[in-house]
C-alpha cells in the first residue's frame, strides 16, 4: 500500500509534512490523530474521442465536452468513463432532464393567465428567479444579464409553442421539444429570439413595455454574439428579420438579412452535410443535418420572395443544387416558386419604364415575351399544386374541391400550393395592368378603342386580370372560412348556401404578409374596374359586379387578419359593422407594419367602391350623408422605417420610402388623392395626362 503524501492536517492547513507517524506538525499541534490518506489516487479522465482526434484540450464535461457542444457534435468518451463524477454541468443537465418531464405538469397547473401576467410583473420590475439571481450571483459580474434565461422566459416560450399563434417558420424550421427541453442550455441569441417571438405573439395581453423589453433583448444578444458564427445563430438571425419586418423596421431586417447570408456562406452551409467537407470537419447527427438543410432552403426562398418585392438591393447567388432537400420540402414548388419570383423581377423592370406610345404599350416586343414567359409558368405548375376554380362552377362545388385537395397535406405541402396559386394569378394581373388601364383613360371614339387589332388585345387583358382576380376572390374567401377561431365577418348568404361544414384547416398565424403583397395586386384590378372601366366595357367581357364586389371585401378582411398577425394577434379579431361600410372598426394597436400601406390603400378603395353607390344594397340601408361621392385630400402613401430606442419606444427616422409590393398604382389615384410612392408614378401620371397627344 502506498502512503500517499502529506497527512490529512497538514494537506488541510497547506503545511509541509515530513511523512512520519505521527508527522512532527501533528505533534506539535498535539493532535489526537495523525492520519494518511491511504485510497489509491484517481486515475485522470480521458478526452472525448473527438478532442483526442484533433490533440485538443477537453474539458471533461458529461455527456457532453464544450468543443463538442458547439460544434454540434457527438461527444463520445471511454468506456472507463461509464460513471464519471458528478460536475456542475452534470447536476445541471439532470435538471433540466426534470424540467422537461415535469414541465408538462407544470404548465396545466398553472392557468396561462396567471403566466403572463408573472412575466408581466417581473419584466417591469427587471426581478430574475430568485433561485436563478442566486445561482448566478458571480456570473452577473460578468455576463449581461439580459443574456440569462429566467423561468419567465421559459413559461412564456412554453405558452407559445403550445398555441396556434407560433409562427410557420419557428415550428417547420426548430425541432422544438428538443428545444424546450434544453432551454435553459441553449445558444442565448436562438433562446432570446423565440422570447421576442413569443412577447410578440401576446402583444394584446402584455403591456408594451414588456413586448419591446424582450425585443430589445433579443437584439442586443444577437448584436453580441455576432462574431460567433454557428447554425443557431443563423436560426435567431432569420427569426429576428421576421419581427424587424413585422414591425417596420424594414432597414434594419434588411441589414440583418445580409448578415444571415454572410454567415451562412461563413460556415460553408452552402453545402449538404453529406459533403466530404462536413465530414471531415464535424460528426452531425441526422437531426443536425436536417436542420442544416432546412436553414439553407429557407434562405434560399427569402431571397427570391424579397427580390419579388423588392427587397434586395445586392443580389445573393445560393447553388441549390449542392443540398439536398429536407425531408419535408420537395425541388418542384420550390423552382416553380422561383421562376415566379424571377418573373415578377421581369415584369416589374418592363413596367417602370415608361412606354413611349400606345402602339408600344399595346403591343411591344416585351410585352409578347412576358406574356410567353407567363404561360409556360402556367404549363409548368401540376395540377394538383395550384388552386383552379370557373365562374361557372357553384361555390360550394369549388370549396369541396379545395378541401379535397388541401385536407389531407402537411403545413408544408398547403403552403406551396396557396403561394403558387396566388403568385401565379396576381402575375397575370400584374401583366395586364397597365392595358387595362387604358381602357378607362383612352378618350370615347379613339382609333386603339375602335381598330379591331388593339381593342381584341385590350378586351383580353381586360378580361384576364378581372377573372384571375375574382378567382383569388375565391379561393381566399375558401382560406377564410377555413381559419380556426376565426368568423367571416362578411356576408356570403345571397351567393353561397354551404351544404358541408368547411373544416378548419389553417391557424390565424398560417397568413403571413407575403399573402397581402399578391392580394394587393388583385384588389388593383378588381377596384379599377368596378370604379375606371366604362360600362360598355364591362358588358363586353360579362363583368360580374356582386363577385367583384365581395372579393374585394374579402380582400379587406385578409389584409386585417395579416396585420393583425403581424402586431401579435387578439383573442378578438376586429370586426365591421358593416360588410360594405368604408370606415371598419380600426385595430386595438396602430402600430405600423410592413405592409400599412397595402391595407390603407384597400381600405380605401373599398370605401370608393361604396360611396361611388356600386354597393346598391348598401346605399339603402345607410343614411345618405354617408354616401356622398367624396375625395380624399392629397396623400402619399409611403412606408415609414422605424427604429427601436434606447428605451424600448420605436421611432420613426424615415418617412418617405417606397412601401413594399409587386408594383404601386402606376399613376392611378384612390378616391382621387391617395397616391403610392415610388420612383415611376410620377412618370405614368403624366403619362395618363397626357395620352389624348399621343393619339393617331
């Protein structure tokens, strides 16, 4: 047996020992027992297999080292190491093993009311768990506390990932039990991010102060660990872009979008987790390599669906052909997708651009080749990936048919086909816009009106942008219907007597403010032609007023639910006091969004539609004074970019920007002086002014 050295007194009181029995120190302190420690030393702990590989320090953390954690890899020790000691990180790990099975227990137990209302009160106060403050005593001295997680973060992302409010992206994009398991562990920008999310979501049941508290959090941390490049950054950096968005800070989402890219082409996620790069720099698990995947494809898909708004002012190039698809994605709707966005950024080039003459107008080269371009989209799209219904088919037949085909798909698969369908249909109206303008603006006996070979043209465009925009009419009073807690405030009895109970398919969340953009290219054609066209016009192509009419409602009433979505959402959807009245109850928030100008231009042009006395029905029940064919005083409608102070108030520090959509009203005025601001308006209103000297 070997005696180990010194004595247990003087290895207690760091003394030099002599190693006799008793040693002289004990003697000389005259105490009782001089004893030695006779247990053999413990062995040290060997490296994980992944440290030993690359001769790197381990820090002998169980189960998982700190060079492993953030490299998303296997952590993989000896089997010598089959009951390591217990650490500090192992007791955390444990518990956070018992949060995850217990905190089902604890979330039914406690009414969510009562949740919020905690992280209410303890936001205000800036008070952390006191458990939490404890245990992190000496970290605070050296790490922001806004960076720790607190048990009110915790409950209040739990809420979130247990409604309907969470959004798409945050459920398909994070496996989130897995999340909420280790939440307390997690990367602090990804796990600040989701709070904001979450804070966002409850906007209408937390005071505003508490919302910009965790927005403002969320932003600081990822400011701090962008130097830190790793896939969860990536994750909270997109998430972030979603809120800057929703909440008008469109420069700084644009900002941040271009950090995401950066990174992610840091990191080299431009190529599949299968690659002999990935392979020889890191062991993913195959959870880690779908997410890696899936990151990759949604950047993918925002860069196309904000150069389709106009939202890149660089273009970024991702090779989409070096990864492969999650499994829940599929290459066909996303290159459809694509060409469509590729298609929009074409014809909105074609349309700034001021034309010459009415001949060009009509009839320019350009013109055939986007019309070309537009029907081989039309021939490249399956069937069963796009929405179709006639006028001719009752409604309650066409929203069987529309059930049928979305019932029985995922949240994925659904939204493929209601963002081709509406991308495709608001293309065609995009297409024909400007020819279906000069239908209206063109003076009575006018040689283009009367000559056979440009009036055929005109009828068609005519024609094509009315009927595919009633078509969107339809499928999203279908949507509407659809959406669970949600009631149709518009009146559908005169033309729809539904025979089956439409299911509930879609969360209020599931409308994101991408769909307005389309709706908003629809609602163009639809108000221009119920208030520009001339009647004789209308008989020529059977214009069907009520259908126009109502979609145009429809319309009013999506845009509301979107906005909605994007200030938090209610318990109560706002509601009209009438289907047809101009001025409907506004929102609890006047909080701007990305797309308040959209829903202020459809706004009003539903209350022309009504004041012009298209409304028939409406006119009889509403007193006179309101029916009055007024006109809106001179308003330009510009998008306002926001910025978020140092005490969590957002300011507006630019007013005069072109607000995001396909294109804006290419010179047309709603209620005769509501305008949109962009570069080209003011070239089509003298365009318009001036198309009589352009005659034959």
């Amino acid at each position: 047996m070997v005696r180990p050295n010194p004595c247990n007194t003087c290895r207690i009181n760091s003394r030099k020992c002599d190693q006799n029995q008793p040693c002289g120190n004990c003697v000389k302190s005259r105490v009782a027992h001089c004893v030695y420690d006779v247990s053999p030393k413990t062995p040290p702990r060997p490296s994980c297999a992944r440290c030993r590989s690359f001769h790197k320090k381990c820090d002998l953390v169980a189960p998982t080292c700190g060079r492993c954690f953030k490299a998303y890899a296997d952590c993989v020790y000896p089997p010598a190491m089959n009951t390591p000691e217990k650490t500090h990180q192992d007791i955390t790990d444990s518990s956070h093993e018992t949060t995850s099975q217990a905190h089902n227990v604890f979330y039914e137990t406690i009414q969510p009311t009562l949740l919020l209302k905690i992280v209410d009160a303890a936001t205000a106060t800036e008070d952390m768990v006191p458990g939490v403050r404890d245990a992190a005593a000496h970290a605070t001295s050296l790490v922001d506390p806004d960076f720790l997680p607190t048990l009110q973060d915790y409950c209040l992302v739990a809420r979130y990932i247990q409604s309907n409010k969470i959004s798409p992206e945050v459920a398909c994009d994070i496996d989130l039990s897995t999340f909420l398991a280790n939440f307390f562990i997690e990367p602090p920008p990804l796990r600040m991010v989701l709070c904001a999310h979450a804070a966002k979501a409850f906007h209408h049941e937390l005071s505003n102060d508490t919302v910009y508290s965790y927005y403002r959090r969320a932003r600081k941390t990822v400011s701090q660990f962008m130097d830190k490049p790793s896939l969860r950054m990536v994750q909270a950096l997109l998430f972030l872009v979603q809120i800057s968005d929703g909440t008008g800070q469109s420069e700084f989402a644009d900002l941040i979008f271009r950090y995401t890219i950066e990174m992610l082409l840091s990191l080299r996620m431009d190529l599949d987790p299968d690659h002999a790069f990935w392979r020889a720099t890191s062991n993913l698990t195959e959870i880690q390599k779908e997410e890696h995947r899936r990151i990759f494809w949604r950047c993918a898909f925002w860069i196309k669906l904000r150069s389709t708004f106009g939202q890149i002012t660089q273009p970024y190039v991702l090779d989409v052909n070096q990864v492969q698809l999650p499994r829940n994605l599929q290459r066909g709707p996303f290159t459809i997708l694509a060409a469509g966005s590729d298609f929009v950024v074409n014809a909105r080039r074609i349309h700034t651009k001021i034309p010459s003459s009415i001949h060009e107008m009509i009839v320019s080269h350009e013109l055939i080749e986007l019309n070309a371009h537009l029907m081989g989209l039309m021939a490249g799209i399956p069937a069963p990936m796009i929405l179709i219904s006639t006028r001719e088919t009752p409604l309650d037949q066409q929203f069987k048919i529309f059930t049928n085909q979305l019932m029985h798909l995922d949240g994925v698969s659904q939204f493929n086909i209601i963002t081709l369908s509406l991308g495709y249909f608001s293309s065609v109206c995009l297409t024909h816009r400007p020819r279906m303008y000069l239908t209206a603006f063109l003076p009575s006996g006018s040689f283009y009106l009367t000559s056979p070979q440009y009036a055929s043209e005109l009828i068609s465009s005519l024609a094509q942008s009315v009927d595919t925009a009633q078509h969107i009419g339809r499928v999203f009073m279908f949507l509407l219907l659809a959406t669970q807690e949600y009631n149709l405030k518009t009146n559908l009895s005169s033309i729809f007597q539904p025979t089956f109970d439409i299911p509930k398919l879609f969360p209020p969340s599931f409308w994101t403010w991408g769909c307005a953009i389309g709706i908003f290219e629809c609602s163009i054609s639809l108000w221009f032609a119920l208030c520009k066209v001339p009647p004789e016009w209308k008989h020529r192509i059977g214009f069907d007023e009520t259908a126009a009419k109502l979609s145009l409602l429809i319309f009013r009433e999506f845009v509301d639910l979107v906005q909605l979505n994007l200030r938090g959402g209610s318990e109560s959807v706002p509601t009209h006091s009438n289907s047809a009245s101009p001025n409907p109850v506004n929102d609890r928030d006047a909080t701007p969004t990305v797309i308040s100008p959209i829903v202020t231009c459809i706004h009003a042009m539903v209350s022309e539609v009504f004041e012009l006395h298209i409304f028939e029905a409406s006119r009889e029940s509403t007193p006179s004074s309101t029916t009055t064919n007024t006109v809106a005083e001179p308003l330009e409608l510009s998008m306002t970019v926001l910025s978020l102070t140092e005490k969590g108030e957002l300011k507006p520090i630019r007013t005069q920007e072109s607000p995001y959509a396909m294109m804006g009203l290419l010179g047309v005025e709603v209620k005769g002086g509501i305008r949109w601001r962009a570069g080209y308006e003011k070239g089509w209103r003298h365009f318009w002014r001036n198309l009589h000297l352009m005659e034959r």
